[in-house]
C-alpha cells in the first residue's frame, strides 16, 4: 500500500462528523467478543475540533423526543422513548423501580396462628401482596402518626378450617378490607368502657365515604396467592395495616414487578448475503430477524425483516462465516422500555407517576441552585 | 498355522456374533428398584437385624446354661430368647413406644428381650423344674427401621401418622431422647495372614485371629535371617523352629518340605533351623521345655492349665487361635504356619508379594450389629456369673426359704449396660480387652444431608493425629465401594471415609455347609495332605474365611462351579470366591463386614440383562431380589473384582468382559452425589462441597417442625435443585432441598466482592431469598423431690416490680407460643421449695417456696419468638417442659452462602436493585459473583450448572448433571444444552447483553448469567459478631474473660505482643496489657523486696515481713504479676522485687 502523509489526507468536513465516529457515537456496536462504544459522549465539546456541537439543546430535544407507545396492556405496556440519552432513561427505570409509592402491608397484628406458617414468614408473604389502592390517595405515615383513614388500610383475615374438613387453602381473596379501620380493641382501654372502645387505628370516617372507594373497595390485587394451607382444626385470625411506602425501603412498596428498557437492535447486512448463504443466514437466527427476497432470476438475498426481534444472541456472527457480513448494533437513544405493574396502578400511569417524580426532582435541584 | 489360527478366530466371532445385538439397555432403573429394597442405610439395618434374628440367638445358645457351683443340680437353662415391641412400662402399664415419642419424651426406644427358661425351684426343701416363658431379662436399644421397629414395612401414611418423616433412613437409635448412629468402624481383617514390613523393616507375617473363645494377634518375623515368633505371652520373641518343634514337627526336612521343594524356601529357613539347634532343642519335649522358660510371668493361670505346660496351652490357646486344634493334633496348625512362612518367603524373595494393608480388600467393616452382639455377650455372661455368684450365695446361707433362680436374671444390667455403651459411646468390654471411646454419635440434624451423610460414614482404625499418608490416600480398590469424594479436610483427611451409593456390607454367614460343599466338590482334605503336597504346583489352596480347607486340583472349575452356584441362589449372595493365581490360593469369603456391590454379569462381554428385563421392572413384574435370583445380577466383593474384568458401558464390553457396571455415578457417595457435573471439576472442590453440604440449611426431614432438637436451623424457602442430579432424585433431596436457585450474575461490581464475597440484590432479599429460621430449645424441668415435695409453677404476677418480666407468661405460668421473647424475660414461672431434705407435715406456708423462675439469656437486640411449648414426663417421673424458641433471619452482609462446588463465600455487600445490572429481558440477578473465583478454582462444573440452570428455566425441563452421565444421558451434554438456550434467544455460551443499572448503558462485556444453586451454611454473623469495651473479669487473675459466651475480650497474644514490640510501640503494650487488662497497685518492701499491703486503718503501708512500714514503695504491677508472686511463694520460692528507684 501507498504510504500517506496524514497531512496529504483530504480535510474533515465542517460542521460534520466523519461516519464511522457518527456510527461511534449513535450505536453500541455488539462484538461477537463485547460490545463497544457503550459509553454516551457527554462532553458537549467532544467534537468540537471537526466544528460539531455536542451539547444538548432543548430545541434539538423537542424536535427529535418521541414516545410511541407498542403494546398496552392492564399490567404491562411497551412503549418505545426515542431520542433521549440512557441516563434519562435509567432515571424512569429507578424511579418506577424503587421511588414510585405504593401501599403494602406494614404490620400484621397476629391474635391467632395456629396454622404450619411462622408468624413471621406469614406476615413477609402478607407483604408482599400487592394491593389495589391508589397510593396517591393516601398519605405517608410517619412514626408518630396515629394510623388513620388517610394513612392506613386495614385488612382482616380470619380463616379456620374445621375439624373433620379437608384442608384449606388460604389465598390473598380471603383478605378483608375494613373501611372503618381495625376491630381489635387496646387492651388497656379495655377498663374504659365509652361507647366506642379504642382499637388500634383512630378512623374519623369511614374509607368507605372517601373518594372512589366505594365504587371500587380495596382489596389485593390478585385474589389467588396462596398464603397458607390450613389442616383440619387450624385457625388464622389476624389483622394486617397497609401503609404507604416506597420500593427503596422494600421491594413489596414497588410498584412494579419490574421495569427496564433494553436499546432498538439495529442489524446491518455490510455485504451482500446471497442464495445459499442467505438461506443459511435465515435459518441461523432463532428469532427470525432475518428475511429471504428474491431479486429476480432466481436469485435470492438476505434483507433484515424484523431487526427489533433480535435477543442479540449472538448466533449469526458466532461462526466465521457471517462475520463479515453482518454488524450487530443498538441505537443509543432509542429505548423499548417495559413496564410490568403489579397491578396497583396502571402501567401508564405508573410511567406518568415517574415523570412527575423525576421532575419534582428537577424542581428541586433547581430551587437549590438559586 | 496361522490361516488355522484364524479360521479358530473367525469361529469364535460367528459365535460371538450369533448373541443378541449389543444395545446399551438402560439400566439405571435398577438403581431406584436397588434402593427400594435396600434403603440408604442398609448395611446398619441388616448388621442389625442379623444381630437380632441370629446373632443374640447364638449367643444365648452358647450360654444357654447356668448352674450353682454349689449345689450342681441347681441350674437355669434358656430355651429360646427373642425381642418384644419397643416398649415402655408406665406405671406397671406395658406402653407401647414409638420413636417419635422417644424423641420428645427423652427415653429410650428399647424393646424387652424376652427368654423363655426352665430352672429349678425349691420351695420347703423340696426342689422342682419349673418352665417360664417371657422372661424380661433386659431391654435392648432398637434401631430404626429395623426388623424389630415399629416402623418396619410401614407405608408413607402409616409412617406420618406416627409423626415421622417418610424420608428419614433410619438405622440410628434413640437413647434417652437423643439419636445415636454407631459409626461404622474399619479394621483390619480378621484371621487373615498379611505379609508387610514392621518399622525396621523386617518382613512379617501377622494374623490377627478371632473367635467366639479368643483374640490374638500372632507375628512371625524375620529378623537378621532368622525367623521368630512374637506373641504377647511370650516374654520376647521365640525361634519359630522351637515353636514347630513344639508342635510335633520335631523333623526339619518335614518343615522344609511344607515350605515346597523350592531350595530358596529351604534356605532362608537355614538360619532358623540352626539357632533352634544351638538352643539344643531338637524334640518336642525339649522345645516345649524351652518355650516354657520364655512365657511370661505373672499371669493368672488356672490349675489344669499347670499340669500341661503353659507354653502347650499357649500354642494350642493363643497361637493362630483361629485354627482348631482338636484332641493336640496340631497338624492343621503346623501347615497354617508353614504357609505363613511360605507367603513370608515369597515376599522376601518378591516384593510384590508384599500384602498392602490399606487394600481395601483387607479391611473388614464393623457395623452395629457386630458391635452391639459383643456388647451383648459380654453383659449377658456377666449377668449370668452374677447370678450364678448370688444363688451361691444365697445356697450358702444355712437358712433358706424359697429359692427361685429365674428371680436373678431379671437385673436391669444389660438394659443400663447397652444404654450406657450407646449414650457414652464407650465400649468397654474387658472380656474381649476392649476399650473404644467414640463409637457412637449424636445423628447431625443440620441438614438432611448431614443426617445421611452420617450414616455412611466409616471411622477409621488409627488415631488421626498419625502422620502417616498412606492410609489416607485413595486406594484403587476403593473404586465402587467408597466414595472417592467424601471425606474430611484436615487431621482426619482420608481416614475417614464414606460408602458409594451402592456399597453394601456383608453379614456372617454359616460356614458349615460351605465347607461340606467345597469337599463335595472335590477339595482334597488338608488333613489327608502329606506337608510336601502342600505347596505342590499344580494344585490351589481352598481358604475359607481364613481357614485353610484343603487343596484343590482344578481351581478354576471349582471357582466356576462355586460361582454358578451362589448365581442359582443355592449359596449366599454375598460369598466371595477369589482366585489368587500368584499366591495359587482360592479364597472364599463368607465373613461379615466386607464391603460389596452389586454388577451386572455378562458372558462373553453380552450383558445378561435385556431390555425385556428392564420393561418387566418398569411394568413392576420385576424387582432388584429376581434380578439377583435369575442370576442376572451378582454381588462382588473387593477380592472377587479382581477376578472379573468390568465394563463401564456395555458398548465397551469386549469378549472378556465378565462385568457390566449398573451406573457409573454409583462410584460417589450420598454427598457427593449432590453436585452437578462433578466430574467437570477440580477433584479438591468436590471435596469441599461434601463437608459444606452438611453445614446447608433447608429441610432437615418433614417431621422438622415436630422435632424439639436443641437446634435447627431451617430455611423459609428451600427449593428444589433446577439441576439435578439421579442422586439427588434417589436420596430425596429434592424433596428436602437445602438451598435456592439464585440467578447469578458473573462480574466484579462494587469492589465488596474480593475474595470470593458475593454482592447480593436487596430486593431478592426482601422477597424471601436466604431467609432462615433458627431455632433453639429451652428446657425446665418440674423436679419432684424426696421428701415428697415439689416444684410449683404458678401465675404470673401481673403487676409489681417484676411484671413487666412476666409479660409473655401465659396464666399457667409458662410461656405462650407466639409471644416475642427479649432478653431477660420469664419463660417459666417456678418456685422451689426450700428444704427438700426433710419431710414436712402439714400444709406448707407461702414462704416455703423460693422463685425459681428461668429467664431468657438471647442476645440483645433480636426479637425471638416462643414457637411451642411441649409438656412431658422425662425417665424420672418428672414434667418436663420444653420450649423451643424461634427466630427468623435475613441474609445480612457477613453471612456465609456456598454454591454446590466447594466455592463458598461471605454476603460482602447489599444492593438496591436499582442500581444492579439487568438484562435484555428484564432480569436482575440475585447475586453477583466475582469472576475471579474460577480461574484458581477450575470448577468447570458450576459454569456448566449455571448454562444447564438457564437453559432448564427457559424450557421448562429439570436437567440433569449426574457425574459421568453424558454418555448414558443422565447428565445434559453442554452442546445440547447450548442449542436449547439459542432456541430460547440466549446466546450459547450463557453470556448475556448487560446494562448497568446505575449509569443506565450497556457494559462493555457480555455478562455470563443464570441460576445456580446456592446454599445458606450455618455459619451466621449474628452468632459470632461480638465487641466489647468493658466487662466480666476472671475472678482470680482480674483478666477480662474469654469468649464471646462470656462477653470475653480479645486477646492480645503473643504474635501480636510480638509485632507491638518490634515495633517499638511501648505505651500501646502497656495499654494494651497492663492498663486495660489487669492493673493492680502492690506495696513493696525494699528491704525484704516482698510485697505489703495498705492498712487502710493505719492510713500506712506495712510489710508483714519485716513488720516495718519504713521502706515501703508503691508500685503498679498486673495483678496476674502479684497472684504468679504469691503462688510461688504458697510453693516455698521467694520472689524478691529489688527496686532500683524508688
Ligand atoms: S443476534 Fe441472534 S437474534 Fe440477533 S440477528 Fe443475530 S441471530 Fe438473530
């Protein structure tokens, strides 16, 4: 090959990056061995030297931010969120995961537990029930607070499986919501005998009268989880105090079974795939990401049908034989995000719930700073 | 020649072809049938039970008689002695006992042995035979599940309603409440010649003999060419000729002769037969003259005894006991020792032909039964001579009334003997001069695992602290029969074994009728032999059990024909025939305690089982016992596989193949048998897992919250293993998993997992992962007392000074179950009388009782929880009331976790799951697990645990990973196990696209990802943090304490005290040691230089030496310094401190 100064080499364009550093900066390239070029260049004057601004501009944002929303269901939707940097991204995913309140069962005061379930274990797996209450309705409760009709749902559960019966399987619908807060009377208001003997919460009002709960009472969301099995001559009595919590403290206060994004897949045939290898290539892929096109006089060749489709697995690039020919890549600013609910609130929601979240935080920072 | 030769060849392949075609048949059903019928702990249970059915019977036999040395027609006789149900007498009530009540109760689970007798009666001088039948002469610990259990042949119904768990093996026993396994003990064979070298390196030959009458060990050895005897009753070693002279063989060319016509035999014998000579002893009646002088002294012998000659009673009593000497024909016994000779002279002559003591063919298993049957004999004798004493006695005294002989049998000396044996685990019977200590041990409830990794166990012979490699190291022979894996690290490494899957070990069967079969089929009687025939070339010796039987001209038809007869089932299944073509001896076995398997035969490399046998087994027309019966499976002990060539697969069979193995995973034993993919992994790691397997927690047995042992721990969510293995299906452990299938993600992450710490997710944590329940006992006891008196336990007081104490108290004054139970609190309420020496009359007063109530000592800070309160009567009639006390953990930074591949690690750090990696799916590992725990460790098989783990989660199908499973499909082939994860998505190599939960972009790496199954181990933080700033000193040296028990402090030692020294650090040593340890202040006298005292009257310090307080200095000194000062002065040492400024 013909040595070149570097100095007799043609002059980057102005005000444009040089492709292979466009492909560097917009796509993960997915490496049989690793992928490279994970990293978003953040530095706003990073290309500055080949006249590219990389800052941010909210102008710029607008124009290209896009949310498209695929598949919505009651518990999950996937939504692609396009034209924004991971982080941002991240920020939805952690939010949903670990800052989103919801209501869960703090406290279980057990009066009778008879069955093979440690109190313990059973109050864990009371937990961890998801409920059906909006948590915006509801205020946190801190230490101090009494547990009161905004702060505190109260559920009740008293199952026995007679003598003689078959066993019993205690599951989530068996949960009793009590509007009017907890039965169970202190026991050192016991002597005291006013009309009303003083239980463990100090309800003003029935929950019931409260906003919507009358229409849609509060229970758990799924009635089918199995708490406990009960032989013949056990009993569970006991009463289990919802709270507002948050995912951070511990995961039964996640709104979300789990929530992540995963980056558009970008497949690229560099070359042409043709005839048998373009067979081969098809049949290779697991998901079908690649597809056959006849291009007339019986010739055939590969085109990439359903690039979204890709797991990235890696089995198109693993032998030799298409290594060439087809780059694995992501797009760094287009997120197929997920969202699973557990069922408390709407997956839309949840996601708008975040928004408005990550932008108090905004507020925040901002009010801080000035 | 050779186109013969061929044409011969090619006959042979037409026949050879003609069998049917060679298929693998899958034959690993047997295995399930094998255990079915055989159960995990067979060996303990048949040992058992032969004891049972046939041993005790003997023994009683052998006994059966006793009589009054005094008056001899006075005697007892038994007829027939057999064992009840295990039972307990409750007020004179026969209650029926099972063992789940034993446990709880704290007694026994003992059956009466009942004897059936005639004895004489004398009633007014007149004597008469009277007959009893069920005669309780004492009660005999019954092994669970045995044949005389309440559990044997129950179903899994029967089994829960008596409140055990149908998974539990059985083979330990229950005494006094707690379980006890006798650990299976490994000796030496018995009555067998082994030819090795003593510690100079002289060549012997030794044989340990035993019979019913004796044991001994007799030694021949070669010392500077000449052979002696060494035998303890002797005082030194004695010429072997003088012994052979001794025994009638006065001719040395007869000696010669039997050595064979070989002159190399004849002349290492040379120098023997000359110093015989020089110590002129040429006749028997001078040889034993000779030998007289050499016995050793001060040994009681009885009167018959002198009138012989010691030394004859010696040589026909002690000398090779184990050959019979009848009517002084010491024939037998000469030719017993010429061979030893000879097998001495063949090994001097080749070393090859030395035996190695550590061939497992050499070793004899000592089970339970064995055990037990001496501990037996021994009482029972006893009780017996001790009757046999007190009817002496009692016909001794002038006036008698009645006379009953069956009252002095009913002692409870057997019944306090065998518990005491078992409880302590001390064997000491000084009839058979043995004393073992730590036969027996508490059966391990840590896990199930541990429980029936304890039953397989086998104790070694030599103490541990030998430094010895030998016996440690993995024997060939072990192949099959003892688990290559499973053994401790440490001082005990390699002595202590396990037993393979399939191992089973043998009981004593009859010799009788075997010997009469060996001479029907033509073995020449050894006393018909001249001593030249003897080591004739062309003939075999027939040896069975050690005994020399005869010759036999044409072994190998004989063994063929001894073979084809044990196939037909006409002799025992477990009797050995071994052809040792170098020693030209046949050697039959039928003695207890060897170890065993079973192997499929095949003739002529074509197994003998086809596949219609095994659809028969699935269709349940068949099972192991017709297998074994239609000769298709047989029985080899270590000593036969040398006979037989095995084939590992029946592909492999060539034409000599006599054997095909049933399963190759059989080699490893229950631990081992645990981990997936053994065989994939460095052997030291599997190692490991076998000991870490035992320390898991999870589901000890399905009885587990019934149990009241004095600690459980158990896990909330154990799960069943997604790899498994066969074994794992055919011990249970997946129904009583110890462990969960956490997703583990392979990469570094946070810098808190160096050193194989593992990082673990928060959520997982919250959701349930790791959680255990430890539980612990708490016991009172409500005593009753002699003078008739007891303790109370009364109400609570609910308000008060110590009501607040008394808070979780039920009415009835004992703790209620599901109460939270803090430090300090009442848990019981007793109060105990004052006096419980004298009687008292009348009611008592208040004051007569004193609280005794018990508090609860947890640590601080834990909230426990009373879990059940038990009531019950313990073997004194008194209430006993137990109360377990539970608490539930979560994994907390500091707790142990360990995979099933020896690679164990600490929690080093807790992470939201936010900021842990998830995946392309949304997955978010459990734990993250640092790569660099593979490279130095090579455990291959947890890489391909997790690829199998993943690929089993995305198909939804258990794979497998049994040890060398792949070629007969019980293991998954990774290829196969790739292809199923890349149909699934995942990439074949199990490494997953990874994005960073903390910056939210990929990482630059594909992240290896999937389940593997973790195990909690024991070993918990909370158990062992422990700081301390001030606290409890030793009383008498003023030094804090020792121990986290004791809220001790921690030591500043020596190494440490070292270190502060070479680094000058002066005032830190006297912090350290002094100030902060034990500071005293002394007055010291500077006169005397002894140590004064401070009379706080005088306001002065006095010497009391020189009674002077002039020259007295103070001076601060660690008190250990003053109590070492005064102790050595209470030992008449002054020492005298000299104070060079004062
Ligand atoms: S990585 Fe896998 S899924 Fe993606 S295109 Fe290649 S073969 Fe198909």
């Amino acid at each position: 090959m013909e040595k070149v100064s570097v100095w007799d080499l043609p002059d980057v364009p102005e005000g444009q990056l040089p492709s292979h550093i466009q492909l560097q900066r917009t796509r993960v390239h997915c490496n049989p061995d690793a992928p490279t070029h994970t990293e978003n260049v953040q530095y706003s004057g990073a290309y500055s030297s080949v006249g590219v601004d990389n800052s941010l501009q909210l102008e710029q944002f607008r124009k290209n931010f896009r949310v498209e929303v695929i598949r919505l269901g009651k518990e999950d939707m996937e939504f692609d969120m396009i034209g924004v940097d991971p982080s941002l991204a991240n920020a939805f995913r952690r939010i949903l995961i670990a800052e989103l309140p919801t209501m869960a069962i703090e406290k279980v005061l057990i009066a009778n537990n008879t069955s093979v379930v440690q109190d313990e274990v059973l109050s864990h797996r009371l937990g961890l029930i998801p409920i059906n209450a909006d948590p915006r309705l509801f205020d946190y409760k801190s230490e101090n607070d009494d547990p009161k009709e905004n702060n505190t749902i109260v559920f009740k559960l008293h199952v026995r499986c007679e003598r003689g019966g078959p066993r019993l399987t205690v599951k989530s619908d068996q949960l009793k919501w009590l509007p009017n807060g907890s039965e169970f009377s202190l026991e050192t208001s016991a002597a005291k005998s006013t009309a009303k003997p003083k239980t463990y919460t100090t309800f003003h009002t029935s929950q019931e009268t409260l906003h919507d709960f009358s229409k849609k009472p509060i229970a758990p969301c799924h009635p089918d989880i199995i708490l406990s099995k009960l032989g013949p001559g056990q009993e569970i009595e006991l009463e289990a105090h919802a709270v507002k919590g948050m995912g951070k403290t511990h995961a039964k206060w996640s709104p979300v079974a789990t929530a992540w994004y995963r980056m558009l897949p970008e497949v690229v045939l560099l070359q042409q795939v043709e005839d048998e290898r373009a067979e081969k290539l098809v049949k290779t892929c697991p998901v079908n990401v690649f597809d056959i096109e006849d291009v007339g006089k019986g010739k055939k060749r590969a085109i990439v049908a359903r690039p979204r489709g890709c797991t990235l697995c890696r089995e198109c690039i693993r032998e030799d034989e298409f290594k060439q020919d087809v780059a694995l890549r992501r797009v760094k600013d287009h997120f197929i995000f997920t969202i699973e609910s557990t069922g408390a609130l709407p997956p839309e929601v949840l996601f708008t719930e975040a928004v408005k979240i990550l932008e108090d935080k905004c507020e925040r920072v901002i009010t801080e700073l000035s | 020649m050779v186109a013969k030769e061929n044409e011969q060849d090619v006959g042979i392949d037409k026949q050879f072809l003609a069998a049917p075609v060679k298929s693998a048949v899958d034959k690993f059903q047997l295995l399930p049938e094998f255990l079915k019928v055989r159960g995990l702990v067979k060996q303990h249970l048949d040992s058992f039970n032969y004891f049972v059915r046939t041993g005790m019977k003997n023994i009683v036999r052998a006994n059966k008689e006793i009589r009054s040395t005094v008056d001899k027609n006075v005697y007892l006789r038994y007829k027939s002695v057999r064992i009840g149900e295990p039972s307990v007498v409750v007020n004179s009530v026969m209650d029926q006992l099972s063992p789940h009540r034993c446990r709880l109760s704290d007694i026994t689970y003992a059956a009466p042995i009942y004897v059936d007798i005639e004895y004489v009666t004398e009633s007014n001088g007149k004597k008469s035979t009277a007959t009893k039948s069920d005669v309780i002469i004492g009660k005999m610990p019954i092994m669970l599940r045995s044949c005389c259990c309440l559990l044997y042949g129950k179903d899994e119904e029967e089994l829960a309603r008596l409140g055990e768990c149908p998974l539990d093996p059985g083979g330990y026993f229950i005494v006094k409440g707690t379980e006890k396994v006798i650990l299976i003990q490994e000796q030496l064979s018995k009555n067998r010649i082994i030819i090795d070298t003593d510690k100079k390196g002289c060549v012997q030959a030794s044989v340990m003999s035993s019979t019913e009458a004796r044991k001994s060990k007799t030694v021949i050895v070669m010392e500077k060419e000449k052979i002696y005897l060494s035998l303890n009753q002797f005082e030194k070693k004695v010429p072997i000729m003088a012994v052979m002279k001794a025994m009638g063989m006065e001719s040395d060319q007869e000696v010669v002769q039997m050595l064979g016509r070989d002159p190399r035999y004849g002349a290492l014998l040379l120098p023997s037969i000359e110093e015989c000579a020089s110590h002129h002893v040429y006749t028997q009646q001078e040889a034993l003259e000779f030998l007289e002088g050499k016995v050793a002294k001060s040994r009681f012998y009885s009167a018959s005894v002198e009138k012989e000659g010691r030394a004859m009673v010696i040589l026909r009593d002690v000398f090779v006991a184990n050959i019979p000497v009848r009517e002084n024909n010491f024939r037998l016994k000469c030719m017993y020792v010429a061979v030893m000779l000879r097998r001495m002279m063949e090994a001097i002559i080749n070393k090859d032909a030395m035996d190695d003591k550590d061939y497992v063919g050499n070793k004899r298993l000592e089970l339970s039964g064995q055990l037990l049957s001496l501990l037996f004999e021994d009482l029972f004798k006893t009780l017996n001579e001790e009757a046999v004493k007190e009817v002496d006695a009692f016909l001794n005294k002038p006036s008698r009334s009645r006379f009953d002989f069956s009252t002095y049998i009913t002692r409870g000396r057997i019944t306090v003997g065998l518990e005491r044996a078992l409880s302590t685990g001390n064997w000491d019977v000084k009839r058979f001069r043995m004393n073992r200590k730590g036969m027996t041990q508490v059966v391990a409830r840590l896990s199930f695992i541990g429980t029936l990794g304890m039953m397989t166990r086998i104790q070694p012979q030599f103490e541990k602290s030998r430094k010895v490699s030998g016996p440690r190291a993995l024997q060939p022979s072990q192949w099959g029969m003892l688990c290559p894996c499973d053994t401790p690290e440490g001082e005990a490494c390699g002595l202590v074994k396990n037993l393979a899957l399939m191992t089973h070990v043998t009981t004593d069967q009859e010799e009788g009728p075997i010997i009469s079969l060996c001479y029907c089929l033509g073995v020449e009687d050894l006393e018909l032999l001249s001593g030249e025939e003897l080591h004739a070339p062309n003939s075999y010796l027939i040896i069975l059990n050690g005994l020399i039987l005869g010759k036999h001209r044409r072994p190998k038809q004989f063994a063929q024909a001894m073979r084809k007869l044990r196939r037909a089932g006409k002799i025992g299944e477990f009797i050995s025939i071994f052809v040792n073509e170098k020693q030209h001896c046949l050697y039959i076995a039928s003695d207890g305690g060897r170890v065993c398997r079973p192997l499929v035969i095949a003739d002529r490399g074509v197994s003998r089982i086809k596949e219609h046998h095994m659809k028969e087994l699935k269709d349940g027309m068949r099972n192991f016992d017709s297998f074994l019966r239609e000769g298709l499976i047989e029985y080899l002990d270590v000593n036969e596989e040398n006979n037989a060539l095995i084939a590992l697969y029946e592909g492999e069979a060539t034409i000599d193949t006599t054997h095909i193995e049933i399963e190759p995973f059989t080699i490893l034993g229950v631990c081992a048998g645990l981990i997936p993919f053994p065989h994939h992994n460095q052997s030291p790691r599997n190692t490991y897992q076998c000991a870490m397997g035992k320390q898991a927690m999870g589901n000890i047995a399905y009885n587990q919250l019934c149990r009241m042992d004095t600690l459980i721990y158990l896990l909330v969510y154990p799960q069943r293993p997604l790899l498994t293995t066969r074994t794992i299906e055919l011990v249970g452990y997946d129904k009583l998993g110890a462990g969960q299938n956490a997703t583990v993600a392979v990469m570094s992450y946070s810098g808190y997992d160096i050193e194989d710490a593992i990082v673990m997710n928060k959520s997982s944590l919250d959701r349930g992962f790791g959680r255990c329940i430890v539980m612990k006992k708490l016991a009172a006891v409500h005593q009753k007392y002699a003078n008739n008196t007891s303790d109370r336990i009364i109400r609570p007081q609910r308000d008060g000074r110590n009501a607040e104490k008394m808070q979780i108290l039920d009415e009835d004054g004992l703790a209620a179950p599901g109460e939270i139970i803090r430090p300090q609190d009442v848990y019981i309420y007793k109060q105990s009388p004052i006096d419980t020496k004298n009687t008292i009359s009348g009611t008592v007063p208040e004051s007569f009782y004193k609280d005794s109530w018990q508090t609860y000592k947890g640590p601080e800070g834990e909230t426990a929880v009373v879990d059940r309160v038990a009531l019950s009567t313990d073997r004194n009639d008194n209430m006993s009331i137990t109360f377990m006390i539970r608490h539930t953990r979560r994994p907390e930074v500091g707790d142990k976790f360990s995979s099933r591949h020896g690679q164990k690690g600490v929690c080093g750090t807790i992470v939201q799951q936010e900021d842990f990696p998830f995946s392309e799916r949304g997955i978010c590992p459990d734990l993250i697990m640092n790569p660099h725990g593979f490279p130095s460790r090579m455990t291959v098989g947890k890489m391909i645990e997790l690829l199998g783990g993943k690929a089993g989660v995305s198909c939804g199908r258990f794979h497998y990973g049994s040890a060398f499973g792949e070629p007969s499909g019980h293991a998954d082939k990774v290829e196969v196990i790739s292809e199923t994860l890349v149909k699934h998505g995942f990439s074949y190599t199990g490494k997953d696209f990874i994005y960073s939960g903390i910056t939210g972009m990929p990482l630059q790496a594909y992240i290896f990802m999937g389940p593997i199954y973790y195990q909690k181990l024991k070993h918990m933080v909370l158990d062992k943090m422990h700081a301390r700033g001030s606290g409890p000193k030793v009383m008498m040296t003023r030094q804090p304490t020792e121990g986290r028990s004791r809220n001790g402090g921690l030591r500043v030692g020596e190494m440490e005290r070292d270190c502060l020294i070479a680094y000058g650090a002066s005032m830190l040593i006297y912090e350290r040691l002094m100030i902060s340890s034990d500071p005293f202040e002394v007055q010291v006298c500077r006169k005397c230089g002894l140590l004064g005292y401070y009379n706080s009257k005088l306001k002065a310090a006095i010497c009391s030496t020189c009674k002077d307080g002039e020259k007295i200095s103070t001076l601060k000194l660690p008190y250990a310094c003053k109590l070492l000062f005064q102790e050595l002065q209470s030992m008449n040492i002054v020492p005298r401190l000299q104070l060079t400024e004062a």
